[in-house]
C-alpha cells in the first residue's frame, strides 16, 4: 500500500511538471505576440521589456523545476532577433544568431534545428550575405532528405517549394528553385555517364565481333588456295572444285562488304567516343549557364538516336521480313505524311506506278519519310519529287530529288558516315543518313546520293530482290 502511495505521488507530480511547461510555453508564445504587436505599434522599449520578462519569468521557472528550458530561450532570442533585424542592427542580430546556434544545440530537437537554419538563412538574407543563405537552405533540404531516394529527394523538392509558395517566402522559393535545378541537372548528368558507359560496352563487343569475323576470313582465304591446289591436281574434280571455289568467293566478298561497313563503323565509333567531351561539352556548359530545356532535349534525342543506331549495326546481316506489295499506295500514304512539314509554295509530286515489290513497308516507309522530312527542311520553293523506277526483274530505284539548297562539295565525303563530326546537337546529330543507309542495307539495298544532279539535292535508293 505503502509503495503505490509513492508512485501514485511521483505521477502526480510528473502531470504538475508537464502542466507547468504546457502553461509556461503558452505563456511564453502569447508574450512573443504581445512583443510583436508592440512593434508594429512602434513601442520598441515596451517590447524589449516584453522579452526582458519572459526571460525572467523562464528563469524562475528554471530556480522552480531544476530544469533547463532551452527551447524557451530560443524562442525569446529569435523573437529579440526579429526586432534587431527591423531596426536594421547587424551587430546585435549577429549576436542572437549565436545565442540561437547555443539554445538549438542545447535543445536537441530537429524541428528547432531546421527553424535556427532556416531563421540563419533569412539573416543571411537581409544582411547581403547571400551565399550563406543559400547554403542554410541547402542544408535544411539535405536534412529532411537524408537517407531517400531520387523520388524521395524529389518529392521533398516538391513539399518545400509548395510550402515556400503558400507561405509567400520569395528567398526561399528562389532558393529552393536554383537548388532544385541544379540537383535535376545532376541526375542528368549521372544518367549520359551511365549511357556513355552502355555505348562503350557495346563498342568492345563489336570490336570482339570484328576480330572473330576477321578469323573466319583468314580460314576460308585457306580453304579457298586449298581448292585452288587441289582442283590444279585432280583435272577431273575441276568444274567441282569450281562451284565449291565460287560459293566460297561470294561468302568472302560478302563478308569482306560487311567487314569493310564494320571498320568504317568502328573507326566513327571510335572518334565519337574519344571526342563524346567535345560533342556535348557546348550542351553542357550551356545547361550549367542556365538554358536547359534545349540542350537537355539535343542530348536526349542524341542518346536515342544513338542507340537506335548501334542496335541497327549489331544486327547488320539480319535482313528484314520482306513480303511483295503494291508500292504505290505506300508511297501514296508516305507523301501525304511528308507533305505535312513542306513549306508554303513547295509542290510535291509523286510519280510511281502500280507494281509489286518485294520489300519490307515499314523500314521503307521510315528511309522515305526522313528523305522527304530532310528535303523539305532545305526547299522554301520548287517542287519535291518521290518517284520508282523498275531497273531489272530483281531490281528498282526510290528516288527523291528537291530543288532546295543542295548539299556542299565539301559535306559529301561524310554524308553516310556517323559520328564524322562534331555536331551542333541543338541542329541534328547527323545519325539520320546513316542510319537510314544501314537500313537500306539490312532491306538488301544501297543508298546514295546522286552527285550528278545540279539543281537540288537527289537521293537513290536502289533495291535488290
């Protein structure tokens, strides 16, 4: 009975204590409103003496529970600060701020600590000193984001900004914005290393295919002077040895067509890797210069076009699904498409006749869409013309010809080939030629550019059934 009696006391005593501190952290917050209603009458000297006795009246209460009240402390300093910061004294704000740092370290609450960064950063801000303002809100931001991940991060961006905004907080707002950019800006950057990295991957393996096709030439160069030697000693083998002898010459020769493409290929993929610094170092400096949105899209479209480009090359010798067609309602519907994006004044004529073709119509119809797409961004006026003629039983020619500007003597040379050049990436990449060559060879076809014509720019694409 005895010891419930001293539990049962020490409870209430317990409640006594936590009433005190509800009704003295009341009485605290409700002195802090009478000190700020005495500024805004302009009693400065009453609302000084305001914060003078709850300073008091927290230090009796002090003598009272033995106990250190901190986070009052804390809010009487920042309510002085506050004061000092309107009456535009630095010295005297200076020192709260210190006071401020001391009750917060005391008091061990996050949700103080995060109110003293974000009360240093609004002194930061009224004194000029704007670099340490900036970085109070950084660090305010990196501890509500500890430990979570990049949606997490984001999601914090996000709640603090639409706090900020609801609050009218304009500093803050900027603060968080050119913080909230710049960690944006930082994904970016993470992920075109991550894709670099894939690119240089992929390169390796096909430097890995190039040696292996490379070994097979040299096996069947063998095989081939084997033949030659044995057909020489067995006259009666000859026409065998012949047929045996030609087939192989036919593999070599396609081979040696795919090994020259893969060289040629390699060798642009190699510079495009050796300079990647200098191809999206302008889109870089120009998206730490603050003009994103353009650069961010140029380096996007470059990653997806390249790696559009590298899955067409790795499956180089694997020809499209073909099947016969009436081609000239397919080059109907692809005009009509392309005629969307001709300038005003820009005819477009279509001459092709009603024959089948073996073909496949959707790598078809994406080679003449870019060709007509492409001359329509050079032709303000004339004519655009799709038209097919027949060249054999196993043969035909696509051809598309404008009257634009044509193409300079000194850009031909590199026309077919990726990565040849540092391109301005807001402009193009220069992928789309060459990749529309590789699918025209996958198609078992060939695409040039007829450097005859004199009067516009003119494309061939040769097809071989």
């Amino acid at each position: 009975m005895k010891k419930l009696l001293i539990i049962l006391s020490f409870a209430c005593c317990i409640m006594a204590v936590q009433a005190q501190n509800v009704n003295l952290k009341k009485s605290v917050e409700d002195g802090i409103k009478t000190s700020i209603q005495q500024t805004e009458n302009r009693e400065w000297k009453e609302a000084f003496a305001t914060c003078r006795a709850l300073d008091g009246l927290i230090a009796v209460e002090e003598q009272k529970t033995k106990q250190a009240a901190p986070e009052l402390h804390y809010l009487v300093s920042k309510e002085r600060l506050r004061m000092y910061m309107r009456l535009n004294n630095a010295e005297q704000s200076k020192l709260q701020i210190a006071k401020l740092e001391d009750f917060a370290s005391k008091a061990k609450k996050d949700e103080v600590s995060e109110d003293l960064l974000m009360t240093k950063a609004g002194y930061y801000q009224k004194f000029g000193m704007n670099d340490k303002s900036l970085q109070c809100y950084k660090e305010l931001v990196q501890k509500r984001s500890a430990g979570k991940d990049e949606q997490g991060v984001d999601k914090c961006f996000q709640d603090m900004l639409t706090q900020a905004k609801t609050g009218k907080n304009a500093s803050l707002t900027r603060a968080l914005e050119r913080l909230y950019t710049n960690w944006q800006d930082s994904i970016k950057a993470v992920k075109a290393a991550q894709e670099l990295k894939s690119l240089q991957d992929d390169y390796a393996a096909s430097q890995n295919i190039l040696r292996q096709k490379e070994s097979k030439i040299s096996t069947q160069k063998g095989t081939i002077i084997f033949l030659c030697i044995l057909a020489a000693a067995l006259a009666g083998s000859l026409l065998f040895f012949i047929g045996v002898m030609l087939k192989h010459i036919r593999q070599i020769k396609k081979l040696k067509t795919s090994l020259t493409i893969a060289n040629e290929n390699n060798e642009s993929k190699s510079k495009f890797i050796n300079n990647i610094g200098c191809q999206i170092a302008p889109s870089l400096d120009a998206i730490e210069a603050g003009q994103a949105k353009t650069h961010v899209k140029a380096l996007k479209e470059l990653m997806v076009h390249t790696q559009a480009y590298m899955e067409l090359e790795s499956t180089r010798e694997e020809q499209y699904e073909m099947k016969d067609m009436n081609i000239s309602t397919l080059c109907e519907s692809i005009m009509n498409k392309a005629q969307e994006s001709f300038k005003p004044g820009v005819e477009a004529t279509l001459n092709v006749p009603r024959v089948s073709v073996r073909t496949n119509a959707e790598a078809l119809e994406n080679i003449l869409l870019y060709l007509l797409g492409n001359a329509a961004q050079h032709t303000e006026s004339g004519k655009i013309t799709l038209e097919f003629k027949k060249r054999s039983a196993h043969s035909g020619q696509f051809i598309v010809t404008d009257t634009g500007t044509g193409i300079p003597e000194e850009k031909r040379s590199n026309l077919f080939k990726p990565f040849a050049e540092v391109q301005d990436l807001t402009k193009g990449d220069g992928l789309g030629l060459p990749t529309c060559s590789l699918i025209a060879y996958k198609l078992n076809g060939t695409l040039r550019l007829d450097e005859e014509y004199k009067k516009g720019t003119r494309f061939v694409l040769e097809l071989r059934s």
